[in-house]
C-alpha cells in the first residue's frame, strides 16, 4: 500500500503533463500527409486548407506529399502516427471509402484507425478525351467505344475514380481499357500528350487543360451542373440517369487523438471553410468548401463505405 501512495505523484504528474500538453495545443509546427502527387485535386485543397488552419492554429502546417496505392501508402503512414493532434491526414473518397471495396488487404481501416475531424471539400469530376479523339460529347463517346471494344484508353488517378467510370461503363454498355496512376498529374500529362484517350478526373485538376484547349470537357458526373462551367451537361443530361460521382476531401487524425485536440482542429477549419477567402478559391474549381462534425464526418465515412463496395460488386471489380 505504501508503494501504491509513493506512485501516486508520478501518476498525478503525467495525467498534470498530458493535460497541459493537450491545453497548450499546438505548441509546434503541424504535418499534414497529402496520400497523392502534388498537383491533384487532393493536393490543392490540402495546400490552400494548410495555409488558413495554420493562421487559425498559429502554428505552420507543413504539407508532406506520400504517394502511391491510391492512397493507401499515405494513409497507412498517418494511421502508424503519434495520436497527438501533430499528423493530419488529408483523406478522400479513395482513402477513406473505395480503397476498402478494391484492395484485399489495406495497411489501415478507413473506420478504426481515424478520428474524423471535419469533411472540408466536393467538387464534381469532368469526363475528359484527348482532342484527337473523335467524339464531341458523351453520347458519341459511347458510340466510339461501342464500335473499338477495348480500344479506347482512360486513366484515373486513385481507386475511387475506378470505380465511378466502372460504374458508367455498366450503364452505358460499354468496354475501355484501364490505366492507373499515382495521381492527377501524371494522368493529365498522358492525356494532353495522347497517351490515353479518355480521363475521369476532378474538376479544377483537369479543367485548366479544358479552358486551353489542351482537352475537351464531354460532361460533368454530378447530379447539377458545375458553376465554373455551367455550358457543361451532366451525365444524367446525356441519358444516363442515376449517375451522381463526387470527389470529396477531408481531415482525419489518427485513432485516439484527443478529443480536446480534435475539438480544437474543428473549430479551425469550421472558421476556415467558412471564410469567403477559402469559399472563392474552391468556387474557381466547382469545388465547395464545407464544414461538418467529427460526428457527422464518420458516418458520412461509413455511407460512403457500403456504397462503393455495392458498386464494386455490381461491376465485378474484385478487391486485388
């Protein structure tokens, strides 16, 4: 018993420590994981959140690009960090919802290795093709691969982009060869060179290729139209209804962090989502800023999570 009372101050001291670490948070520069190639969509929202919730935190957030797996590298790494408030990870549709329906063993659960923090950013993808290729809009695109089975390339950038077009190849009958990339960037540069025929991609990664002429915009995959370039129609416009893809960003933190450190990151990027600064950027890429609860964020999570397993199943992709 006396031995029990003689650890009590070393315990009393550790629980004073913990606690006046998680009230002085942060106290040092931040990191926050990027699980794609600079230059994507994931990428420009990370850098232009990192930049607001470092004013807000007072602390620099450096951003740490970890690519590959289509986000599965990155995430993995972030899941294996300190559960201190100092990793943020940027997850995605990919990250956080499709890599669990395409890959048979992930480094991470998408559920029981993250706290979610905030949903920060969706925007819509654009179908893109090469402008040597001969279809002019979505229909004739169909058309095309209808008469070349198998002959037409796309590339995306990340599972999750996958499986959107596995799913319109479903509804639209039809069969185009997939090549995967690290990211948007690589994707872009192999579309404008000629590469690939066809790119599924997030709006404001792709669309600077489509305003220079570099690429043309068939539709967008959103059930609305996209306000940086309403002339576009859906693809549910075109005849395929029921097709709504989304990419969708948010901040995660490893499992266990502090639900006074996760408190704190939210209220963060609740006045950073919600500052007109962030709302125009985004605007100029479709994209919008949104704000929800570390609550609302993880159910939102496992929503997405029964979804795209469905559709993985329903267009036959088997976890690899």
């Amino acid at each position: 018993m006396k031995r029990l009372f003689k650890s009590w101050p070393i315990v009393l001291g550790l629980f004073s420590s913990l606690a006046w670490a998680q009230a002085d948070f942060p106290n040092k520069p931040l990191r926050m994981i990027v699980p794609f190639p600079p230059g994507g969509v994931t990428d420009i929202v990370a850098r232009t959140v990192s930049v607001k919730l470092g004013v807000e935190l007072g602390q620099t957030i450096v951003v740490e690009n970890r690519a590959g797996a289509s986000g599965a590298i990155g995430a993995e790494l972030g899941a294996r960090a300190p559960a201190d408030g100092y990793t943020l990870i940027m997850g995605n549709i990919s990250t956080l919802a499709i890599n669990s329906a395409t890959f048979a063993k992930l480094g991470y659960d998408p559920v029981t290795s993250f706290d979610p923090v905030s949903m920060v950013a969706v925007q819509p993808l654009l179908i893109t093709v090469h402008p040597g290729v001969a279809a002019k809009t979505l229909g004739e695109l169909v058309q095309l691969a209808k008469n070349q089975p198998g002959q037409l390339n796309y590339g995306t950038a990340g599972s999750s982009i996958h499986l959107a077009v596995e799913q319109f190849n479903s509804l639209a009958g039809i069969r185009m060869n997939h090549i995967a990339y690290k990211g948007s960037a690589p994707a872009i540069t192999d579309l404008v060179g000629g590469q690939i025929q066809v790119l599924f991609d997030p709006f404001s990664s792709i669309y600077p290729q489509v305003a220079a002429g570099k690429a043309r915009a068939l539709a967008v995959t959103t059930d609305k139209r996209a306000s940086a370039a309403p002339q576009l129609p859906t693809v549910a416009e075109q005849g395929y209804a029921g097709f709504d893809v989304s990419s969708w960003q948010g901040i995660v933190v490893p499992a266990g962090t502090p639900k006074s450190v996760v408190q704190r990151l939210h209220r963060g990027l609740a006045n950073v989502m919600a500052s007109a600064e962030v709302k125009d950027k985004f605007a100029q890429y479709s994209a919008m800023a949104v704000a929800t609860s570390p609550e609302e964020f993880s159910a939102y999570i496992k929503q997405e999570l029964v979804r795209w397993k469905k559709v993985a199943q329903q267009a036959g992709v088997k976890p690899e």
